[in-house]
C-alpha cells in the first residue's frame, strides 16, 4: 500500500487505484467525491452529479458532428444558426 503523503515525484500506477474517500488534485482542481461519485473539475467549472449524470459546464460547449437530443432542449440565450 501507498500512502498518498509519501508520493514525492511522478508516478505511475499499474493497477487499479480503490479507496474509501474522496480523490483530490491539488486541493480543488479535481476532485471524485466518494461518497456519492459526484466529478468536479474546476473547482466547479465541470461538474457531473453521481446520483443523476447531471452535468453542468461554466464555460462554451463547443460540438463537432451530429448531435441527438431526448426530452427537452432548453435555450435561455436563443439559438443562432
């Protein structure tokens, strides 16, 4: 076993990683909550609900290709062609 406080340089890992609690990247950058399985990347730039897959972007999404959509489509800002 690995101590996450005594990694001191790159590394990498072969395997499968488990743990009991949450995985952080330097403080808030990245975080799996593991308690509910909620992704946050910003902080809260990229978020992805565990319980729902809701996901939420603070930025522009950019789509290259066909896009499908199932239930509702909502366009606060309108839609530009």
């Amino acid at each position: 076993m690995i101590l996450a406080s005594g990694i001191q340089a790159a590394t990498t890992i072969g395997s499968n990683i488990a743990t009991g609690g949450n995985i952080t990247v330097n403080t808030d950058r990245f975080v799996v909550t593991g308690s509910n399985g909620n992704l946050n990347i910003g902080p809260n730039t990229f978020t992805v609900a565990g319980a729902t897959g809701n996901t939420v972007i603070a930025g522009s999404l950019t789509v290259t290709g066909a896009q499908t959509f199932t239930g509702a489509l909502y366009a606060d800002g309108g839609v530009d062609r």
